[in-house]
C-alpha cells in the first residue's frame, strides 16, 4: 500500500508537472476536454443518452461562461461492461489527456474507473451510478458526483412510510449493489422509527420475470411495499403489480427510479405511485421551467432524472471554469473551485458535501397523468453520512 | 521447425519484434501500452479457447469462467494489503483453476456438440451468480485488488508491475510462451492423440485410447491457461468484476477466435488484434459502432472461410 | 406455502413456461431441420416487440399490429435466410454462430437507430384488460390467460403442421435425410428458406403477444436468447415435444425457485440444465 | 488349407449366448461361437442377419444386452470400449474409417503409439523417436503401402484406403483382427490384393471376416459361419457350410444374394 501511494504521488506529481506547462504553452485558446463515459447500447443505453444531452445541453446554455474557452467532447460507449472500464477510462486520461470525465451510469462501471481515476490529474464527475462507496471509502479530493448515492433519495422514504402509518412493510430490489443500499436505506430510516420489514425479496439482476414475487406479497399482504428498480425492469415491475392486482390494495413506495424515464411506457399503471427522490418533473422554480422547456425542444422528449444529472455536470463545470476565470490548469484549485460552488439546478439548490456528493432536497412524487408531481419534501438539504470516507 | 507452418513463421516473426519494439514508440502514450497489453492478455485466453475448439472440438461457451477465476482465486487466497509473489501465486493460481477444470470437465465432456456448449455456459453462469450475488468478493460491483504482487525470482525482480511498460513485457512474454507451449503441445504424443480425437473419436477409440482422459487433460491444461489469462487482466488494472465471468466474455473470446481462424492457435492473436483494432476505431468514429462491427463480422464470416489466418495462408501458399 | 399460492405460483410458472416455449419452438425448428444454430434468434422476438410498438402507435390498434409485425418477420426471415444462412449450410456450425452473432449487433444497432433506446411500452388491448380474482389480493389478468391459451393452440397447430400436412412430411424427412428430400425432387433451399422464415415469425410472433405485458427495452433479446437455448437443450435440439415439456419446466424451475429457494433461484435453470444433460447427454427428447 | 491345424489352435475369442435387443427387436440372438487362434473365421449372411451388430459386440462398441464374452479365459463385456483394443482385439470398419487429413505413416503412428506409451507427454516432440515411426512404417510395408507412407490418406485411392485401414489395425499389434467387409465397394484386382493379404495374416492372427464377397469368403474361410435373422444357423468348414441345404435355403428364401 506504501509503495502504491509513494508510486500514485509521484505520478501525480510527474503529470502535473507535465501538464502544467504544457498549459503554460499552450495558452487559454485550448479546448476543455470533456470526456463522456456512458453506455450508449445495451440495457442502460437510454439513460446514458439522457445524460449526455443534459450535459451537452448545459455546456451550450453556459458557452458564455468559460472565457473563451471550446468544449471538446469524446464520446465512449461503455455497453454497461464493468471489466470494460478500466480500459476506456485509461483512454480518456492517457489517450486524449480529457480534463473532466463524466461518467458512469453502472455502478460496477463507475468502480472500474474510479480504481483508474482516483488521485489523476483530471476530475471525474459522476452523473448517476449511486453506489456510496463512491464518496465513501472510496472518495477521493478529484472524483465529484452530481446525482445521489444510493441511500440518499431512500432514506427519507422511511420517515414518509412510517407518517402513512405502515407498519409491516416488504422490501424489494434487484440483487445487486445498488439495489441492496437502496433497501437499506430505506430500512434505516424505517426501522428506526419503528417499522418492521417483513421481508425482504433479491431478485436475480437483472431478471424481470416478477410475477411469482408479486403473487407471494399478495398472500403475505403487508401495510406497503418498497421497490427499487430502474429502467425497464421498472416499467415492467409496475406493469405486473398492476396487472396481477396488487395496485390499490398494497400501496407502491419506491426510490424515485421507478417512475423516471418510465412512466410513458407503464401508462396507467404508474398513476399514484409514491416515490422519494432529489428531482421532480413539476418542481416549480424557474431553472427547472427553463431547462424543461429548452431539453423539450432540443430533443423532442420529456426531461428526466438522467437528463438533470447530465446537466449539472455541465453546470458544475461551467461553473468552476467561470470563477477560475478560465484557467483550469491547477488542479487543486479547480477542486476547490468546485466544492465551493452551489448550483442552481432544476431541482432546487445543490452543494456539495465534504465527500463531493450533492447536498440536495429529496421531495416525495406521486405519479398523476404519467408526471411526477412533487407532493412534499420529506428531507431538506440531505447529506449523504458518507461513511468511510476520509476527506 | 517449432513454427513449421509458413504463414505462422512469418507472422511469428513479424509480431513479436514488432511487439517488441511498440513501447519505444508509445513512450508519450501510456494508454496505447496498456491497451495493447489488454491485447495481448486477451489473446492468451483466446488462444486457450483456440486449442479447445479448433484442435480439440471441444465447444464451450463458460471458458470465461476461467477467466474470472483467475482473477477470483487471487482475491480469496492473497491477503489483502501485502504484496505476495507473482510467480507462486501463478502457481496457484493455475493448480486450483486446474483442479476445478478436473471437476468440471469430469462432468461436462459427457457431452457433445450443442449440448457440451450449452453445460459449460451453465456451469459459467452459475459462477457468475454466485460472484455476482454473494456480498464477500464485492458482488455486482466487484472488488479492488489493492497491492500488486512483486515479481522477484530468486532474489531478481524482472518486472516491476506498476510500471504499465515492464506489464507490457511481462504480458509479451506470457503470450509468446504461450503460443509456444501449444505449438510444443500440439506436436508432442499428446498432440497427435488429440489430433486424431479431433478427427475421428471414433477410430482413436477403437485403437484403444481412452479419449477421455485426453479430453480432460486438454480442458484442464487450457482452462489454467485461461486463468493464468484472466488473473493477468485483473493485476493490470486491480479490478476484479463478475462480468469477466459473464458469457458475453466466452462469446466475444469465441467470435475472435473463429474470425482469427480456428485451430491455428496464433490466429487468436490476429483475431483479437483485429476485433479489438475494429472495435476501437470504430468506437471513436461513431456512436452506432455495433451496426458496423456487425456487418464487418457477417462480411469476414462470408469471405474467409477459415478466418483471417486461413486467407493469409491462402494467399502466402499461392505464390 | 398455502394451496391457493401454490396454485397461483402453478399457473404462473406454466404461463410463464409457455412463452418460453413459443420463443424455442422457432429455434429448435430451424436447428432440428436445417443444422443451423441461429443466435439471433433473441433478436427476432426483439424486433417482433419492437414492431409491436410501432404499429400500435400507427394503427392504434393491437389486432392489426400483431398481423403486420408478423408478415414483416416473415419477410426479414426469408430475406436473411436468402442472403446470409444460405452462404452458410456447408459451413460448419462455428461460422454459423459467428455470422449470427454479427445479425445480433445489426440488429440491436438497427433497434437504437430506429426506435430509440427508451423503455417502451404497449397497452394490453382493451378487450381483454379485465382480471379474474385469485385470491383475496391476487388476481390473475385475462390477457395473460390469453397468452397461455394462445401458446396453446400454436403448439397445437405445429403439431398439426408436423405430423400432418404435406410440409410437415417434408420437414420431417428433411430432419431425417437430407438427400431423400432431394431426390424426391423437392427444392431443399425453398423448404429451408420456409422454415427459416417460420423460425423467425415465431420468435416474432412472441414478442408481439409478450409486448404488452413485459417492457420493450435494448438488449431483451439477448436475455431471453439464453432461456431459449436451455429450454431447447433440455428438450432435446430439434425436437417440438421436447421443447414444450422443457419450457414447462425451466417455466414451473424458475418460479418455485424463486419463492422457494430465494438464494438459489439465479441458479436454478442453470442447475436443471446441468442435472439433465448428466443424466441425458442428449436432453430429454432427443432424435 | 490344412484341418489340423485348426484342430490343434486354442481358441483365443469366445461368445456365449450373445443378445442384443434394440427395444423389442432382437438384432443377435443367443449366439455361441468360438474363434481359434491363427484362423480366419468368416461371418455370412443375409442382410440384416446381425453380423455387424457381433463385431460391434465383439470390439467392444455396443454393450451385449445378455451373454457373455470371454478372451483368453476372462469375461470382457463389462470393460470399456478402449479397453477391448488394448486387451489387442482390433477391428476395420465397413465404411472407411480411418483420419483422412493425416499422412498415412502418421495414421499408422497414431496405432502404433498407444502401445508405445508416451501419450501424456506434451512436451516433446512426436517426431522424436523413430522406433515408432519405424514399426508403423513396417506395418505400412505388411500392407504392401509403404510407397503411400508419406501422403495424405484422403488422396489416395479407396483400396488403398482399405488397405491403410488393417494396417492401422496390424499396428496396435492385436492377437484378433475382426475384419467388417473390407472388400466392400472394390474392384476385382484390389480386392485380389486384399485376398492375399489375409491370406497372409491369417497365418499370425485370429481373424474374424464380415464379407459379402463370397468367392472370396470361401477362399479365405478356414471355418464359416451363417446367420440369418440374428440366430445362429450353422457353422462349420466351407465345404460342409456349403452344402448346407439350411443355408441354401435360407439365402434362396430372402431371394437376394443368391449364391
């Protein structure tokens, strides 16, 4: 492990040195390189999609505050392969030497480059995957997170299940990472307030096939049930609950996941159910009316919970490029920059904590007429307890 | 002659020397050596794969579970924040990936064709749940390899595995003496029995061999090497995911072994160069890469009836 | 587990059995006459969900859509058999699985092209969105049944097919002796291009009826393309029967599994598969 | 050929009571035969008659649903396929058999190995040791091939092949050879050629012949045996076979191959 810093800093020291004057050469006129690591094909390509047009779509709105300075993107798909991401995000430090790498969606991708990019001369920005060892044990001064880390957007779930009186609730996910942090949560808040999980369901990830789990909660028949899926295993999810019956006599709690980017596809099935989550479509502020509109036009689709991660990636760059007058040569005060900021996002105010993740409000939606409608905010400026990390 | 086939000496020749010399080039791009590397660790175990299918007939469709043992077994048994030494653990490595291809090969060379494919991708998956779904060695997400091992040989450090050049070395050199070792391989006693297994089961039955046994042997002997392969990948970068496990890996490693021309064992090298190349230029070059790797691979399935190495040596032979 | 659950996981995993058989079936048709080892045959009941979609969008009607998607399925078949699998027959099977695993990527890419890679969804047809009730909770959607009804009777009709019309005698022959086929004068590329065709419009066909209760996303063919070749492998390649009463089991496997032994359940099919080619090296029914 | 030495050979293969069912039909029934040593023992019979499904039983490649199979004294029916060959009983196939994409010395080499040990080495070279090359190479010259040795046995011609094909069985050097219609499909000279290599071999070996060529099973035959149906009809010298009013019969009755 000595030897692994010792060898880590020296590097670190080296390229810095090397990139310091090669910036020092090259002037300001050279463009921020931004690189893009997200999955374009495979079972997550819509929320990579989602993402990079937010991203892009922000760096355009906020062109005017980066002194000059052109944005050049490099685009790589990572197909949502973990054992494929090392290997890209090297390309993006090594290859094309890209000052920010946005990325990823997967959480087992987002560890393959975290364990490249942590401590290099270029600042990572992740803009979904959740998983809180990202700004936990794993955190690191150069690797920020413009989304949530998993316990965040459930946590405050527990509080809302409890004031709805549920006592008895069953838990549901998919068996991985993100599903379990999720669950647990949930089950923090819940527990402690005195709820009981009667039982918790792994589905095999990333199984869709529910309905044999659906038909053994009906016998069960608890006060609510909380899911988290995303993507079309959730559209999928909701459509069984539905169709086998368990809508209107189990109410649906979920991460807010369920129903973003979704909720077209689930149809009536969605209407009314009740998630947590750091973003609403009918969040009434005037970045949100804004960005809404403008994502609207320039894509031809609703905005979604992806869309605004990307997008404040975009904005957290735009952002600290603006204050450091366009020079983002030195590292260290790029970071600074960085974790000083608070953004004006569409969904509220965002800052970032110690750990880099976002401070944020987490508002509970219900689904009405297939749009999340912000119907409370069961937790205010949440901090991510980021456990284990060392910042 | 060890490399007696024409098109293979020349290749051999032209490669490694080549190979050889690529760090001098790259010196400024760190990336290009580590991607190469990745190149070649592949070709490793596309070259195990290889000798199964196209000298063996043994089709499996779960040799990726090798491949992600290596890097497993080395997160169960090394402790984790000690450097342990590269060469006993490949060792060991490769005698538990052994010992686990005895068993396994036990049961699945029962069966043939279809059905011996479709047993080793259940076998594969159910590791691959069993990595994926078990909380101990990461899960989903996968796990860290903290402390790379260190490469002394009595008393003489040859490689120093920080160093993304001396890896690269390290890795040429694996995959040489892996190509090397099949080639010994296939011309030894056992070859020749392996050769006629491959050709007639039947007739090498009837003169009295157990074929068998000489399957087993082959599965244990490659899947080792495919551990050897996977273990490799997982010191590159220390990153250790069940995806390495997943049968997209055993499919992507088949598709560049049949388009590298199956059986010719150092085809695996030109296989995975020329996937591997087609895939990162065309990823850089656009967004929808797939409906172009897709048709260039239906294209090259059309034109070369046994795969590039089978061209070249049409091509070389006609003059 | 009470007898009104166990009855309600029974009719789950039979349902659930029985579109796995209408996936197979194309597969283990196309495998049992031609030798052909098409896996993109996932692709195809991609591309039949995908259809769906889009002509329910156009026509707005269920019906209608499922009947085009269907032709246009027939129409790719004989169209890929025509330009790629017939290159292929004297090829071994290995070229045979390279050439579809490139049909896997076009296809998938033609899919993001196309129809974006959005989560897609299908409405199931009002006729038919009525529920029967189970139990005090559950109840069982009538479209579902329709669905298990449906792969009923297209089991029933290749039975029909098989054993008693003048193609079924050719496909059987075909199975047994090629040659024979050609020597009663029969054109063995246009009886291979057929059941190619059929292959593919079966493996359509399902993800058409599947669309409405499933959600149409990138990569569900090559999730259910695995499914496919265990149900097919434990039946027996090629064989009809065999591949019913293995999609019945990996059906009745998986969902018991799944309540049953919760820790086990991603292994489960794999397990099954594993434990009959021990057994039966050549899967249940083989010929 | 002299009776004698018939009388004095021990018998070195045995069946006793030999069936085997396929479900219900019955392809072998009750068959008790001996075969001598340094005798060639001929097999006759209409088609169908079950004489490839005894050799089969006899190598080793199908199991006997009942009856036992006894060489040099020990029952054998219960070892594995391969194990029929080392115990040196080795046999030629009615269709050509052999691996066509290999030279014919390497064909050979591959038989002559088995018993040379070093199959688990992998290491060195197959060339190495030329002791092997040589006794394959003079199994080769037994068959009058050595010419052949160095090509491809898929370019050369099909007596040939046959031919190559009881070489590779003379060089896992068997006490039995079991013989199925080597002579199928030739001409008159290369099955002449064929004939006098048994004739030959028949002075070393115990040679069991499946052979539709009658002239030349009646030449060759030191001791004949017809079957029809899966039974036993008769066994015994060419001359008294011949003139057998049962076997006549029988070969009228089918009304094909008339002899």
């Amino acid at each position: 492990m000595e030897n692994y810093n010792k060898f880590m800093r020296t590097l670190l020291a080296g390229t810095v040195v090397a990139t310091l004057s090669a910036q020092a050469l090259a002037d300001n006129a050279e463009p921020i390189k931004v690189g893009v690591m997200l999955p374009f094909s495979g079972i997550y390509a819509a929320l990579g999609d989602a993402g990079r047009n937010g991203l892009k779509m922000a760096l355009k709105e906020h062109a005017g505050e980066l002194h000059g300075r052109q944005i050049e993107f490099i685009e790589m798909d990572t197909e949502a392969k973990p054992e494929r991401a090392p290997e890209i995000a090297s390309s993006l430090l090594n290859q094309h030497h890209a000052n920010f790498i946005i990325g990823p969606v997967h959480s087992g991708v987002a560890m393959g480059m975290i364990k490249v990019l942590k401590d290099q001369d270029t600042i990572m920005i992740i803009p979904n995957a959740g998983a809180n060892a990202a700004t936990g044990p794993l955190c690191a001064p150069n690797i920020f997170r413009t989304s949530f880390s998993m316990w965040q957007p459930s946590y405050p779930m527990g509080q809302v299940a409890l004031d709805s009186a549920y006592k008895r609730v069953v838990t549901m996910s998919w068996n991985y990472g993100a599903g379990r942090e999720s669950l647990e949560g949930f089950e923090e808040a819940f527990k402690a307030g005195g709820g009981e999980i009667i039982k918790q369901i792994m589905v095999p990830f990333p199984k869709t096939e529910f309905q044999s789990y659906l038909s053994e909660i009906g016998s069960i028949n608890p006060d609510a049930v909380f899911v988290f899926f995303a993507g079309g295993g959730a559209v999928k999810f909701v459509k069984d609950y539905d169709a086998l019956g368990l809508k209107g006599k189990i109410p649906l709690l979920g991460s807010g996941f369920l129903t973003e980017g979704t909720t077209s596809a689930q149809g009536p099935s969605a209407e009314g159910i009740r998630t947590t989550l750091h973003y609403a479509d009918g969040l009434d502020n005037e970045v949100n009316t804004k960005f809404r509109q403008n994502y609207q036009q320039m894509f031809g689709k609703e905005a979604d919970i992806y869309a605004v991660q990307g997008y404040d990636a975009g904005l957290l760059i735009a952002k600290a490029v603006d204050q450091l007058g366009g020079d983002i040569s030195d590292q260290a005060a790029l970071i600074q920059a960085m974790e000083s900021t608070t953004l004006l996002s569409p969904r509220g105010e965002v800052s970032f904590s110690k750990a880099h993740n976002p401070i944020q409000n987490i508002y509970l939606r219900e689904v009405v007429d297939g749009a999340n409608k912000v119907i409370d905010v069961p937790a205010a400026k949440l901090e991510d307890p980021a456990r284990g990390c060392k910042l | 002659m060890l490399f007696n086939n024409r098109t293979e000496r020349y290749f051999v020749w032209v490669f490694f020397p080549l190979a050889l010399l690529m760090p001098l080039f790259l010196e400024q791009n760190t990336f290009y050596v580590s991607k190469l590397t990745t190149v070649m660790i592949f070709a490793i175990f596309v070259m195990s794969l290889d000798y199964l299918v196209g000298r063996c007939g043994l089709i499996t469709l779960g040799h990726a579970m090798f491949y992600g043992l290596g890097g497993y077994i080395f997160v169960m048994i090394a402790p984790e924040y000690e450097a342990v030494n590269f060469w006993v653990y490949t060792f060991y490595i490769c005698v538990i990936a052994a010992a686990v291809a005895l068993v396994i090969g036990f049961l699945v060379l029962r069966t043939s064709g279809i059905y011996m494919i479709m047993i080793t991708l259940a076998f594969a998956q159910m590791t691959y749940y069993f990595f994926s779904d078990s909380l101990d060695f990461g899960g989903n997400d996968g796990v860290f390899i903290y402390v790379k091992p260190d490469t002394s040989l009595f008393g003489l450090s040859l490689f120093d595995l920080e160093n993304p050049t001396h890896f690269y070395y390290l890795c040429l050199l694996s995959l040489f003496n892996t190509l090397f070792f099949f080639r010994l391989v296939t011309r030894s006693r056992f070859g020749r029995v392996i050769d006629s297994i491959h050709e007639n089961p039947g007739r090498t039955t009837a003169l009295g061999y157990n074929i068998f046994v000489f399957r087993l042997m082959a599965y244990t002997m490659a899947s080792a090497l495919g551990a050897y392969a996977g273990y490799l990948f997982t010191l590159q970068y220390g990153f250790v995911n069940p995806s390495m496990l997943a049968w997209t890996t055993s499919g992507s490693a088949l598709v560049m072994s049949i388009l590298g021309g199956i059986g010719s064992i150092y085809g695996a090298i030109l296989g995975v160069l020329v996937y591997e190349g087609l895939h990162f230029s065309l990823e850089h070059l656009t967004e929808h890469w797939l409906l172009f790797m897709g048709a260039l691979i239906i294209l090259m399935v059309i034109l070369f009836k046994n795969g590039i190495a089978g061209y070249l040596e049409k091509l070389l032979e006609r003059r | 587990m009470t007898t009104s659950l166990f009855f309600v996981q029974l009719i789950n995993g039979l349902q659930y059995g029985l579109l796995l058989f209408l996936i197979a079936s194309g597969l283990t048709l196309v495998f049992g006459v031609m030798g052909i080892l098409n896996l993109a045959h996932g692709s195809m009941y991609m591309v039949g969900a995908y259809l769906a979609w889009y002509f329910v969008q156009q026509t707005g009607s269920f019906t209608l859509s499922a009947v085009i998607s269907a032709i246009i399925a027939l129409l790719i078949g004989i169209v890929v058999e025509r330009t790629l699998i017939q290159r292929l027959y004297r090829r071994n099977h290995l070229d045979q699985v390279l050439l579809t695993i490139g049909m896997i990527f076009v296809f998938n890419a033609l899919q993001s092209i196309l129809w974006g890679n959005d989560p897609l969804g299908v409405q199931v047809p009002d006729a038919m969105s009525a529920a029967i009730p189970l139990t005090d909770v559950v109840e069982y959607p009538v479209y579902r049944l329709f669905v298990a009804l449906l792969c009923v009777a297209i089991a029933a009709i290749m039975y029909y097919m098989i054993n008693r019309t003048r193609l079924g005698m050719l496909i059987r022959a075909g199975e047994s002796n090629r040659e024979m086929v050609e020597c009663l004068g029969i054109d063995i590329s246009r009886l291979y291009t057929i059941v190619f065709a059929i292959g593919v419009m079966l493996a359509a066909v399902a993800g058409v009826i599947a669309a409405p209760m499933s959600s149409i996303v990138p990569g569900m063919g090559e999730h259910v393309l695995i499914a496919c070749f265990v149900v097919v492998v434990i039946g027996g390649m090629g064989s009809i029967k065999g591949a019913l009463i293995g999609a019945l089991l990996v059906g009745l496997v998986d969902t018991f599994a799944s309540v049953l032994l919760p820790q086990l359940s991603s292994m489960m099919i794999y397990i099954l598969m594993a434990f009959i080619l021990l057994i039966k090296p050549q899967g249940l029914f083989s010929s | 050929m002299n009776n004698n030495v018939i009388l004095e050979s021990q018998v070195i293969l045995e069946t006793e009571g030999l069936c085997k069912y396929w479900g219900g039909l019955k392809a072998l029934d009750d068959i008790s035969l001996k075969f001598h040593d340094r005798e060639l023992h001929g097999i006759v019979g209409p088609n169908g008659a079950g004489k490839s499904t005894l050799l089969n039983l006899l190598c080793g490649h199908y199991k006997p649903t009942s009856g036992r199979i006894v060489h040099e004294g020990a029952p054998i029916d219960a070892i594995k396929p391969y194990a029929f060959a080392r115990r040196g009983i080795g046999r030629s196939f009615q269709k050509t058999n052999i691996y066509p994409n290999a030279t014919c010395l390497e064909n050979c080499s591959v038989a002559v190995q088995r018993r040379m040990g070093g199959s688990f080495n992998f290491l060195r070279s197959r060339h190495r040791q030329e002791v092997l090359e040589e006794i394959a190479t003079e199994a080769l010259e037994k068959v009058g091939l050595l010419s052949r040795r160095n090509e491809v046995a898929a370019h050369i011609s099909y007596g040939e092949q046959r031919q190559l094909e009881i070489a590779m069985v003379l060089a896992t050097s068997p006490c039995v050879l079991l013989l199925d219609e080597p002579m199928a499909g030739m001409g008159h000279e290369e099955s002449q050629l064929i004939i006098e290599l048994l004739k030959q071999l028949k002075q070393e070996y115990c040679i069991v012949l499946v052979e539709h060529d009658m002239d030349a099973v009646f030449e060759l035959s030191d001791k004949l045996t017809v079957m029809v149906d899966g039974q036993h009809l008769t066994t015994g010298t060419v001359d008294r076979v011949r003139d057998d009013p049962r076997v006549k019969e029988a070969y009228l009755g089918q009304g094909d191959e008339v002899y």
